[in-house]
C-alpha cells in the first residue's frame, strides 16, 4: 500500500512552528527542520508559505491577532498605552522567539497593520505631532521587545554558562569583580552584592521602565501646551 503524506495545514505548521522555537531557538530554526517535525518533505511546505521569510511575517501576523484580541482598554492615552504595553509583553512571553519575530518583520499582513494601527488609536487625541506619534509609538514597542528578548537571551546566556564552566554566572562575575579595582567596578561591585541585578527582567523594572516612558510623552505634550 502506498504510504500517504499526513495531512497538514496551515495552522498545524505554525503550532508545530512554535513548539520548534521553543525548542531549538530561532537560530535553529529551518523549514528543513520543521518538514521533520510535521513528518513531510521540505517541499510541501512551500505549498503554503513561499520562503522562511514569509513564515516569520504568518507568525508575527499571529502574534500581532492575540495582542490585539487580549488588548482592552478605555481609558486615556497613558493608560491604553500602559495596557496595550503590559499585553504586548504578557503575549510575547508566551510565543517562544516571537519578539525576534516582530522586529524581523515588515507590516504586510493584516493584523500586524491592525496592531500598528490600534497603537496609533492610543495617541490619536493627543496633542501630538503626527510624527511624534509614530515616535511615541515605536519607542513603546521597542521598549517592550527589547526587554522580553533581553530576558529570553539572559535566560540562554545563563544555561551557556552553567554547561561551558559548570559554575553559576554569579560566581564567575563575583570572581571577575573582586579583581578590579574600586575605581573600575565599585559600584557595580556594590550593586550585584546587593541583588539589584536581580531586578532586571521582573515585573517592577518593567514598570519603571514604562512609566519613564510614559512621564516623558507627557512632559513632551506639556511643553509643546505651554
């Protein structure tokens, strides 16, 4: 009997997208690896996407329909942006790679134009500058991408360093910081004795970082009033 391909579609190829970025990362990441995956050829993938490429754009297409379906938010522009920001982060550290994702990929699927578009809602009654907006609105999610791939490769730089030296990254860069001088790394050195690295990547140094955000849009739209 002849052996049938298993039958795929769209869907399956992006949930069995994300299971392999969270395996491997998206340095790993091939379409060759994903036909295993999906027990298909290479090939037959491309019945559905045309390149690599137009996989990632699909899969931020995907991220960018779950933000916008989680985002909800009546308030002024502070708070929709403070909302719209605490769900770009809540969605993104669910989707393994997907803050990559965002930042390799142009607007040219519907709901990555939506998701532009509903931040750019956010500050329309502002006083604004057209362009200032659109400033305003790529420092935001900037901001937001950054700090979830800075966790993630924190995350990936600690598990490297636990493999390669077999120590905790804390008693090489202890080690490290009691060779140098006070001039050098002092307050650095007081900083990590004190666990205010620890910080980096929570809850609360997210929201501090936001509401600097946040206060300077303001300041920018008090000054341009007065």
């Amino acid at each position: 009997m002849k052996k049938q391909h298993p039958q795929i579609s769209e869907d399956k190829i992006l949930e069995a997208s994300w299971e392999l970025l969270g395996e491997e990362g998206i340095e790993k990441f091939s379409l060759r690896r994903l036909a295993t995956r999906l027990g298909i050829q290479a090939p037959s993938l491309y019945w559905y996407f045309k390149s690599k490429q137009n996989l990632y754009q699909r899969l931020a297409n995907h991220v960018s329909k779950i933000i916008l379906e989680e985002f909800h938010s009546e308030g002024d522009w502070k708070e929709q942006l403070t909302t719209l920001a605490v769900t770009i982060r809540s969605v993104l550290s669910r989707y393994p790679c997907s803050a990559q994702l965002m930042m390799m990929t142009l607007p040219h699927e519907p709901d990555i134009i939506r998701f532009t578009n509903r931040m750019l809602v956010c500050v329309e009654s502002t006083t604004l500058e057209q362009e200032q907006k659109i400033q305003v609105v790529t420092t935001l999610v900037n901001y937001v991408y950054y700090f979830v791939l800075d966790d993630y490769q924190h995350e990936r730089n600690v598990s490297a360093v636990i493999k390669d030296q077999d120590m905790e990254p804390g008693e090489e860069l202890n080690r490290l910081l009691n060779s140098m001088s006070e001039t050098d790394a002092g307050l650095f050195r007081r900083m990590f004795e004190n666990g205010l690295f620890d910080l980096m990547g929570t809850d609360s140094s997210f929201e501090f970082g936001l509401k600097l955000i946040l206060s300077g849009i303001e300041q920018v739209i008090k000054d341009q009033e007065n």
